[in-house]
C-alpha cells in the first residue's frame, strides 16, 4: 500500500509505504505524485516511510519503478523506518541499483524530521521553463 504524506510539497514528495509498490499504485499514485512536483522544479525528491513491514515484496511496481525513464530527475531518497528495515537493506543491495545518481539514505523513525529536513537541504527552487 502506498499513500502520499500531507507533509510533501514542492518538489519533495512523501510516501507511506507497507513493502509493497502495485502496478495500479506505481501507475494512479507515485509517478503522478513525482510528475506533477517535476512540473515545476527541475528534480524530485522521495521519502519513503516504511510502516508495517514484515517482508519485502517489492511487487510489479517497483521494477517499473527503477526503470522509469524520469527517475534520472530524482536526485535524493530518503528511507524512513524502523530497525527490521535497516536490516533488510543491508541485505539486498541491489534493492536500489538503478538509482544511478540518486543519494539514497536510511534514516530511523525517530529521525524522520531529519529525513524531511536533508530531503528539503540546498533545494534551489528552480521553476522549469514552459
């Protein structure tokens, strides 16, 4: 499951997430969300807050993800969650390969205004020309 956090604005946009990205919430919800904050900003930025989570099942969705031809204008991800989380992505590295160019940190629960604060740190608001 995956629903937009009401903290997002601008070009940094948040998301709740349960482990699991759908096609049918990659497709109505996440690149939507991204697509309309990159219609006026150069970059994107992501937050991930990880809730629930049991297991990776990284689901159709997420491949298409990483595949997404505008992912190059995500520059920073910032992954929030809890311990079983970190442990989960020091086990699969390759959760990530395809974000080239993207800096994508883990930051703990406790620390999500940090997650918020280094997503939105030397953001120059760059309006793209029309």
């Amino acid at each position: 499951m995956l629903d937009r956090m009401k903290e997002s604005s601008g070009p940094v946009v948040g998301f709740r997430f349960d482990g699991k990205l759908s096609e049918s919430e990659y497709t109505t919800l996440l690149v939507p969300e991204l697509e309309r904050a990159m219609n006026n900003h150069r970059n994107a930025r992501v937050l991930l807050k990880i809730e629930g989570f049991r297991s990776w099942r990284p689901g159709e969705g997420w491949d298409a993800f990483r595949e997404w031809p505008d992912l190059e204008r995500v520059d920073r991800i910032a992954v929030v969650g809890g311990e079983r989380w970190r442990e989960w992505m020091n086990h699969l590295p390759g959760l990530f390969v395809g974000f080239t160019g993207v800096d994508v940190r883990y930051f703990p629960e406790s620390r999500l205004r940090d997650a918020w604060g280094w997503l939105r740190e030397g953001l120059v608001v760059m309006m793209v020309p029309e």
